[in-house]
C-alpha cells in the first residue's frame, strides 16, 4: 500500500492509497449497473404480471442462492486470491447482463426465464459480497479505515442515486430494459478493467483446514462478539420489516401516478439521503456514543418509513425517502466498522458472509416479505406495519443488548481469532 502524505486533507485521506481509488471506482460501476439493472427488472415483471407478489420473488430468487451458499463463499474469500475472486464476481455479473438482454430481446411474455437469471445472479452475489469487503480493509491503514468506509458508502450511494434514475429514463426512453442490460454489460466490463490494476500488501493468511470448524468459525465469531451481533441483527430486522423499495413500482404506478422516470426518481431518493450523510460523516466521523446512535437512527429509519406509506404526494414520498437513506446510512456506518475493525483478516472472508447474509436477508429476503404482505393486506398498509415493526424491534434490541446501547467507540484492534 503506497504511504499517506501529511498534505492530504483527514477528510480525503483514503484516496492518498491508489489502489482503493481504482476500487471505488471498479465499485461505482457495478453498483451503477446493478441499480438500473433493477429498476428494469422491476418495471419489466410488474408490467407483464401486474401482481406486488411477483416484486417479492424477485428478491427472494436473489435470496436464496446467499443462504445456501454464504459458508463457502466466506470460506473461498479467506483461502483464495480476493482480488482475482472480484474479478470472477464481475465477471459473473456481465454474464448475467448478457442474459437479461438476450431474454428482452427474445420478447418473452413469461417472468420465468428472468427469475433463472436473477437465480444466477445471486449466485455471483453471495461470492461478491464477502470478497469485497474482506478485501476494502486491506486497501489502507488501519487508522484511515472508517475514512475509507465513509468514501466507500457515499460512492455506493452515488450509484444508488444515478443508476435508478438512469435505468429508468433509459427503459421509457427506448421504451423497454434492453437498453438498460446492454449498458450494464458494459459498466462491468470497465470494473474488470479497473480491478485488474489493483495492487496491494496482501496480508500472510493461515492456510486452515478444511473442516466444519473452520468453515462455522464466522458464526462462532459473530455469536460470541455480542455488539458485533447486536449490530447486524438489529439491520436485518429493521430493514426486513421497514423496506419498501420492493413496492415502489406499485407506489409509482398505482399510487402517485407517474411512470419508470418516477420509478427511477423514487429509487434514487433514499441514495440521495445515505450520500449526503455519507459524506457528511467523512468530514465529521463518529466519536462517541455510537451504539447509542444506531439505535436512534434505526428509530428514524422506521419512522420515516410510515410517513413514505401514509404519503400521496410524490414530493412527500421524495423527502420521507430521502430521510430513510440518510438514517439508514448512519447505521450502515457504524455497522461496517464494528464489523470490520473487530475481525481479525484471516477470518473476515467468513465473517463478512455471515454479514452478508444478514444485509441479503434484509434487501432480498424483506422484498418478499414487502411483496407477500401487499399481497396480503394491500400495499399501503403493509409499508406502515413494516414501519412500527421496525419501531418494536429497536426498542427491543435496545432492551436485549445493553452492550450495543452502551458502545461508545470503534474497536481500536481485533479481536481473538475463536479457531484458535
């Protein structure tokens, strides 16, 4: 890793390091990709079903192939090259592209073939997740990485906020989602190229076993480290009930009257929020009292959901959105450096899939469960109730974790290594 200088501004110090500019930039444009991809997806299955439930499987096809396959995805990202590992994900990624535009091009009038992509997709996701943000921590410093994890979520959220809003005026410009998969194709292949200029330090890894010891050691870890899991299951449930990004097709169509720009708007609110505050806290990085702060910005998360279900006026759907991005970003933040920092690096290929399967069980996982509750109740009611239940879950994780609530500060070293 090249030195810091002393010139460079605290708030930019991440960039000093080349190699993390080059991922950020690989970064930006998968999730640019990925984010129009989806908003094509969603407009393409809801105008050919006209059914929210079929918005649920489209999270739940991307879903399932995490949970079955996160123990040896976490396992490959601490045994194996990462970076090479990133570039087969990518590459995975365009694969899947490719395929989405050869099905729009096919004009088939069925969501069955997009659902075996968006299978596939998950597939390359549940490898991706852990390869990647094992290998952000290796990129800098240790006393730069909330800095970088700071940069790292406000370029993610720079890709939430254009790729919606470029997905969907793409669809209506060209009037359907080839376009769209054809554009992506090509964001992945520029993240190749950018990945295959990364160097980096690597770290000596211990070459472990394989056993079912080694493999759970993610599990073991998280369960034993109580803040780290406090963190993360307080993410999973809150998102999980309080998501309504499965619905806003069905908001945008059916309820405020617009079409996929006002799709791809309503998609960008919430990255506009979580960038502003990303960056924000780039310049002011948390202090003190962070666990204290996740659980009042998970609270403003759930509140801000029910004003986005009560709300019939697109600006005011635009807002409340745009503040569940913000105190959403808070949490991310905090959740990501106790997870990070707390993680010895030989094991943080397992315990960041362990991770991942909780943030995919949030997104994905609570799509379905956004889907099958409109389906159930009606789409309004069912994004209030997912907003009061995130309210009954941070108040009950504030109850159950009193470590989580006390947390005043990052931990400064990682902690044991529990396979020993």
């Amino acid at each position: 890793m090249a030195a810091t200088q002393t010139t460079t501004p605290a708030a930019r110090v991440a960039f000093e390091y080349p190699s993390f500019g080059l991922y950020q930039i690989a970064r930006f444009c998968i999730v640019l990709a990925t984010e129009m991809q989806s908003v094509a997806v969603g407009w393409q299955v809801y105008e050919i079903t006209k059914r929210p439930l079929d918005l649920g499987l489209v999270g739940l096809a991307q879903f399932l192939p995490g949970i079955l396959l996160f123990l040896v995805s976490g396992h490959a990202a601490d045994r194996f090259d990462r970076r090479k590992l990133l570039m087969l994900c990518y590459a995975g990624f365009g694969v899947c592209s490719a395929l989405l535009l050869a099905v729009s091009l096919s004009h088939y009038h069925s969501v069955g073939p997009i659902y075996g992509v968006l299978v596939l997709l998950g597939v390359v996701r549940s490898l991706n997740g852990p390869v990647s943000r094992a290998l952000l921590p290796q990129l800098v410093a240790e006393e730069h990485f909330q800095n970088a994890v700071a940069w790292h979520s406000s370029i993610f959220q720079v890709g939430t906020i254009l790729g919606p809003s470029l997905g969907g005026l793409i669809y209506a410009i060209f009037r359907g989602p080839s376009s769209v998969y054809a554009i992506a194709l090509a964001c992945y292949v520029l993240a190749i190229a950018c990945t295959l200029r990364i160097h980096f330090q690597a770290k000596a890894r211990t070459r472990e076993p394989i056993n079912l010891k080694t493999v759970l050691a993610g599990i073991a870890y998280i369960w034993k480290q109580k803040v780290v899991f406090g963190s993360i299951s307080l993410d999973l449930f809150a998102v999980l009930l309080g998501g309504a990004v499965a619905l806003l097709p069905v908001y945008a169509r059916e309820i405020l009257h617009t079409g996929p720009w006002g799709l791809g708007i309503l998609r960008s609110a919430p990255g506009v929020g979580a960038g502003a505050m990303a960056i924000l806290l780039a310049y002011r990085p948390l202090r003190g009292r962070v666990g204290a702060t996740m659980l009042w910005c998970v609270t403003a998360f759930g509140i801000f959901t029910i004003v986005f279900g009560v709300s019939r006026s697109l600006i005011v759907s635009l807002i409340a959105l745009v503040l569940v991005g913000a105190s959403d970003m808070v949490s991310v933040v905090i959740r990501v450096t106790l997870v990070q920092t707390a993680t010895p690096d030989q094991m943080r290929g397992r315990v960041n899939a362990v991770d991942m399967i909780f943030i995919g069980a949030s997104n994905e996982l609570g799509q379905f469960e956004s889907g099958l509750a409109a389906h159930w109740f009606g789409t309004v009611p069912s994004v209030i109730l997912g907003g009061i239940g995130t309210l009954v879950v941070t108040a009950l994780w504030a109850w159950w974790f009193p470590a989580l609530r006390r947390a005043d500060s990052f931990p400064a070293t990682p902690g044991p290594d529990p396979t020993g």
